[in-house]
C-alpha cells in the first residue's frame, strides 16, 4: 500500500423498474444497510458518531433508470473482487444489483473527480403518423444551432444558459415496439452540466405542442 493511499471497491450498479422511483438517499441507505449484512470490512469515519464511507458518483433524478452506475466504498483491508460481489449480491434488491466490482487504490481525490460524460437513451412516442420524420427534422435542427438556451433556477435565481456545446452527441436509433431512441452524450459536472430533460426541452419548442413526450428515459454509462 503507498503512503497515503487506501483500499476501496468500485462497484458498478444498476437501478431500474419500480427502484426508479427511490430517491438519492433511499439508494444510499440500502448500500449501507446491504454492506452491513454483508459482513464486508468497510472502513467507518471516526469521531463520536461514525459513518460508513460510502459515496455515489452523479445520483439519479427521482424516474430515471441507471444501466451502470457508480459507488464506492472504502475498505478497512483488501478483498477479492470476487467475494464482495458474492456476498453483497444476496442483500441487494432485484432491480438494484451490483453488476462488478473492482478494489483500488485512492488517495485523497475523489474517485469520481475525473468523469465528464454521461450517456443516455429517451424512449419518445408521438401521436401523429409523420411524429418520427418530425423528430428527426427538429434533431437536425438543434444540432445545427449555434446555441440552445435553457433556464435553470437556482435556489436564488432563474438563469440562462446555452447548452449547446456540451451535447457531444445525438442521435435517433429506429423506431421499435411504438417507440424511438433518442441516444445522448452530455457534459457532466461543473460548467459543462447539461440534463436530458434540457435537450428534449429544446427538441419540443422545435415540434408542434404536445407531438412528443418522453416514456422512460435511461442512463446508460458514465466516463
């Protein structure tokens, strides 16, 4: 072990179906009640009132799926790989698993400090019958505009911002089962935030009122 340095499991995770619904603070509560029943060597915060050391990387908006999400746990000694996912997978739900893990190294840098891009997939539906030709031509649009602006809110003010150069990419996949795949690749973190709700925002101002809503929407990675 380097001086200074840490052992600690990455472990990639999904949430999906009715856990879509859970909160933030609900996930973190049933990783730290999961990895006690686990019996795996966590390492605790010192002080009067310790604290598992368990952090998330980016949480989730309350309704949206994860394929691959990102939690770290710091490790009072190392472990295999294999035992912490043989003896956390039993205590987690079935629509939140952990699908691997990795034991590092870290110093005092967040393990997550580096990632800058978060993928996702917008299942749309549409009523009209041209709803998809529609989607496509409003796309290109957006995508040849020199600035998208949005308003955020702020706990203090309402502000605008332009969005367009951190959507680094976008497309539409074909249509299937009624429904068709808008697949983004967004900046993530300060200054470069930009949220799917934001660019579906931007593609509906280019459509007719109401001719597209988003079914579900899923983030597949992080990097």
């Amino acid at each position: 072990m380097l001086d200074g340095q840490r052992p600690y499991a990455r472990l990639t995770y999904c949430k999906v179906g009715r856990l879509r619904w859970l909160g933030h603070l609900d996930i973190s509560r049933a990783f730290e009640r999961a990895l006690r029943r686990s019996g795996l060597p966590v390492a605790y915060s010192q002080g009067f009132n310790p604290h598992m050391k368990l952090s998330f990387a980016h949480p989730l908006p309350v309704g949206v799926e994860g394929l691959a999400e990102l939690c770290a746990v710091d490790l009072a000694r190392e472990v295999s790989p294999r035992d912490i996912g043989k003896k956390l997978l039993p205590q987690l739900f079935d629509d939140l698993q952990v699908a691997s893990a990795q034991v590092l190294m870290r110093g005092r840098r967040s393990p997550f400090a580096d990632l800058s891009v978060a993928s996702y997939e917008l299942f749309l539906s549409g009523e009209s019958p041209r709803w998809p030709q529609a989607l496509d031509e409003a796309l290109a649009s957006c995508l040849g505009a020199d600035e998208l602006l949005v308003q955020r809110q702020t706990k203090r003010k309402s502000v605008q911002v332009d969005i367009r150069p951190y959507i680094y990419d976008a497309r539409l996949s074909s249509e299937a089962e009624g429904f068709v795949t808008l697949e983004v690749e967004l900046g993530l973190g300060e200054g470069r935030l930009v949220k799917p709700e934001e660019v579906f925002q931007c593609l509906a101002q280019a459509l007719p009122e109401g001719e597209v809503a988003v079914a579900r929407t899923v983030r597949t990675g992080l990097r």
